[in-house]
C-alpha cells in the first residue's frame, strides 16, 4: 500500500471509541490483540520520548515538567515519569474516575522503555542528527499514542485527567488541554525544563499525527449493552 493509499484509508476510516467502564474494556474482546498493541504503543511511546529528550531542541508540555523535576529531585527521567503519573492519578479521585488497565500500564511502561532507550542512545552532537531524532520522535510520539490509545484500555493518568476535568467542568476538551499544558509548561519552565522549537513543533503536529493513525489502529469494539433501569427491568412476579 503505497502512502497516499494509507492516507486515504486513514481519512475515510470512521474512529471508533467506545465508552467503556474498566470491567467493560476487559470483556469487550480481542483481548490479546489490545494488550499487545497497548504494550507496543507504550514502550513505542517511551522510545520517542528518549529520541526528543537527546534532541534537547525541546520537550513536550509533560516532559518539560517532567524534566524539570529531574533537576531538583533524584530520579531519573523514567523514574520521575512513573512517579508524576501516579501522582496525577490521584487526582482522579475527585473526578471520580476509575483507571484501567492500560492507565497502570501507562503510569509504570513508559517510564521504563524511556530509561530503557536513554541507557543505549548515546547524547547527539550534530544539529542535523538532533533535528532528525526531534522530528522522528514527534511522528513516532503521535503513532505511538493512537497505538495505545486505540487498543481501548483505558486512557494514560493525563489524558484521563484532561477528560475528566473536562466532565467535571463542562469545558471543552481544547480548552481543558490548552490550560493544563500552559501550566505544565509554565511550571517545568520555572524548574529548568527544556521548552524550545521541538515544544512547539510537537505542539503543532501531535494532533495531526495521531488523527492520522488512529483510524488506522484503532480495534473495533462493540458497544456494551445498556444496563437495565428500574424501567426497562422486568416486573418481579408476585
């Protein structure tokens, strides 16, 4: 299939995700193929983030505070992005959200397959090699999001904290994202994080790329049935 053929079936492939409790997301099917595409996705999304930090031509929101951290704490990079996911999970309680398995999952591969690659990929001197890492791990970053993201196991600690706040508020999801990623930002900025040309490239380009990808790998599921209300259960006999 040669690219413009994919991007065809791409833009002509409707996405679809199904709102699914955690219990519902196990028992939805094709569980074995979702879990592997979960944990190829996540260890694919921790490679990409390795790739953009020996770019340092800048991070995306997360990682600049996520790095930012690193400089005042003694963790590494993987570890701090364990650590900060957790953390942000327990911000879910509020919001009454339940994570799923690929949220735990989410918090604890990424972490590890970012200091897994970091330990093999030696620092980049020339600027021609970071410019190429930069932009091979932004295109990897989103591929690797609409992986996990499609296999429909539960949202990242982040992404949930984006979806919830978004419920909680009744904002709209862009306006939920812009603001908690200027105050991510702002704030990793204040620590020492990384904020440079890759952060706004990722900025403009991440939604594109997963938009692109996600038709393409995203597994259909059938909607679970409704629940049965006190008005659709059937009358107990007398």
């Amino acid at each position: 299939m040669t690219p413009l053929q994919l991007a065809r079936r791409s833009v002509g492939r409707r996405v679809e995700l199904v709102p699914m409790t955690p219990l519902e997301q196990l028992r939805a099917g094709h569980l074995p193929r979702r879990v592997v595409q979960l944990l190829v996705g996540l260890g694919l999304f921790g490679v990409t983030m390795a790739l953009m930090l020996r770019a340092t031509l800048g991070l995306e929101p997360w990682g600049v505070l996520t790095y930012g951290l690193t400089l005042h704490v003694p963790m590494t990079y993987g570890q701090m992005v364990i650590a900060s996911s957790f953390v942000v999970l327990l911000l879910w309680i509020p919001l009454r959200q339940w994570p799923g398995l690929g949220t735990v999952l989410n918090a604890v591969v990424i972490g590890l397959a970012t200091d897994a690659t970091l330990s093999v990929v030696p620092p980049i001197e020339s600027l021609g090699w970071r410019v190429v890492a930069m932009v091979v791990g932004v295109v990897g970053n989103g591929a690797a999001g609409a992986m996990y993201i499609g296999s429909q196991l539960g949202p990242g600690p982040r992404d949930g904290l984006m979806t919830g706040l978004a419920r909680r508020t009744g904002r709209s999801i862009r306006l939920v994202r812009t603001c908690l990623e200027v105050t991510v930002v702002t704030l990793g900025w204040l620590l020492g994080g990384i904020v440079g040309v890759g952060t706004v490239l990722y900025a403009l380009l991440i939604g594109p790329v997963v938009q692109f990808f996600l038709p393409l790998l995203t597994v259909r599921l059938e909607a679970p049935a409704p629940r049965p209300t006190a008005r659709t259960r059937p009358a107990a006999r007398r």
